[in-house]
C-alpha cells in the first residue's frame, strides 16, 4: 500500500506503556496463537468484548517507561494513515446519504487495555468498543498475523482497521443497538448466526473502503490477495481447524473463511453501503 508521506489521522490515542486495571473486574489474559483462539471464536477482530470482559471501574493507570522499536514507529505511522483514509471515505460516503459520519478514535495499547466495554488484554486481539466508539490494537499483533496466521503484507493489516472501521460504520447507522437485544430473546446458537451476519457485514464495508482506497491510486500489487488472505486466515473454519482440529458450524460467530473473503470482496467491487445487507441475504 502506497502510505508514507501522507496524512495520519489525529485520532489516535497512545496509550503504550500504560499499566491498567480495573478494580473487581477481569482481565482476559493470555498470549500468542493459542491465548488468541481461547476468546477468538467470540470477540476476534470487532466483536462486542463486552460479554467477555468486567465492567467495573477502572483502576488508576501509571505510566511504564516504554520504548518503542523503529519497526513498531512505522507500523503506528501506517495505521494512522490507514485510519485517516477510513475517515475521508466514510465522511463523503455519509455525506451522500445526508448522514454526519462521527470519526472513532485509534487507541495503541502494549498488554491489557481499560475501555467501556471492560479490561481486555492484547490475547483478545485488536476490537471496537461500541461504548466508547474507540478502536484498541495491540500493534504487536501484526507479527501475529503474519507468523501464526500466515497473512502477511501491510494491506492485511489495513484490512483489520477497516474491519474494525467497519463495526463503528455499524454503530452509527443503528445495527449494532439493533443487535444487542437478541442476546437476551433467543439461544447461543440462534444469536450466533446473527453474529455472523453482523460480521460479515464489518467485512462488506472494509472492501468499501477498500474500493475507494483503489480508486485514490493507494494499492499496489499484491494489496488485495493480500486482505483476502488475512480475512481466510481468520475464518471460524480456519481457526477451529487450527485450534481444535475439527469444526462446530453451530459456534460460528464470525463466518466461514470463504465467506468472510467472499463479502470483503463484495464491498470491494461495489463501493456502496447500500450494498451489505448481510442480515437479509438469502445466501452467506
């Protein structure tokens, strides 16, 4: 992806370093390959932690001294840019519909993280909280994506922030709100299947982005293979194969690898919002 030199968005917020906590509430821990799949199949790449993680208050933060390696700089530069682009798209996009997009903030954390939606560590990998309307990523999991889940490449990256981009698209057209009340009416199971929907929709509208991205002269070659590779390599199939050797389609809440490839391309070739409804497509 053609990134250097260009405007980063000022809606990061840095936060490594931090020690955090919150007082009478968990803090999901874990690390690696194997600390990622234990919440994975529920809260990887955008899913509501709520469910998973304490509500309390947080506890006081104290800063560590942290320094950063150069390698980490430029990948926090690349994200910036990456999140800038997601705020020019989305913004004339909305504008269209007569809609104000609201613009998230990016929160760089190093281990655990506090946020509306409770204490996550860097296992649960990067999220969006709809209660704060941030998005948190542990930047170290860039070297996750590329040595456990064999999804190399900066655009696969830019593919998990517009992901994440994609779930605050959600919130401020109403689908998250709309979402949330069916966890209480109906089984797991059930909820899952809205889940996936829920996703695959946060997938359409990373290829939204990605579309536009294209047609500013921003990717280059490979780009897309790419973010298809990364959205494969996060399927619910893929990951239970890895994990568990074996499949539960009754589990899913995030949807297939051929599914999630398969809608971030949608999004990709369309360019409209108007294209993702996912919720009332009679095939996945």
């Amino acid at each position: 992806m053609k990134w250097r030199g260009r405007r980063g968005s000022r809606n990061v917020e840095d936060r490594r370093g931090k020690r955090t906590g919150r007082a009478g509430g968990p803090v999901i821990a874990g690390g690696g390959l194997g600390g990622i799949i234990i919440v994975l199949l529920f809260v990887f790449l955008g899913g509501d932690p709520g469910a998973l993680l304490g509500g309390s208050e947080p506890a006081p933060a104290s800063d560590v001294p942290y320094e950063a390696t150069a390698e980490e700089e430029e990948l926090a530069d690349f994200v910036s840019v990456v999140l800038a682009d997601t705020e020019q798209v989305w913004s004339e996009l909305f504008a269209e519909q007569g809609l104000e997009y609201v613009e998230p903030t990016l929160v760089l954390y190093t281990g655990a993280v506090d946020s509306a939606c409770g204490t996550a560590s860097s296992a649960v990998g990067p999220f969006y909280c709809p209660g704060d309307q941030n998005l948190y990523i542990d930047l170290s999991f860039y070297q996750e994506l590329r040595q456990q889940f064999q999804a190399p490449g900066d655009f696969a990256m830019a593919y998990v922030i517009a992901h994440e981009v994609g779930h605050h698209v959600q919130t401020l057209l109403g689908t998250t709100e709309q979402l949330q009340p069916l966890r209480e009416r109906l089984s797991e199971e059930e909820y899952n299947k809205y889940q996936v929907k829920f996703e695959l929709q946060a997938d359409y509208f990373a290829g939204v982005w990605a579309h536009y991205a294209e047609g500013m002269g921003y990717l280059e070659e490979g780009d897309l293979e790419e973010a298809l590779t990364a959205a494969s390599a996060v399927g619910d199939d893929t990951i239970q194969k890895r994990s568990q050797g074996y499949v539960m389609p009754e589990s899913f809440t995030h949807g297939t690898s051929e599914q999630r490839q398969r809608w971030f391309y949608h999004g990709f070739e369309t360019g409209m919002i108007e294209g993702g409804d996912t919720f009332n497509a009679t095939d996945l």
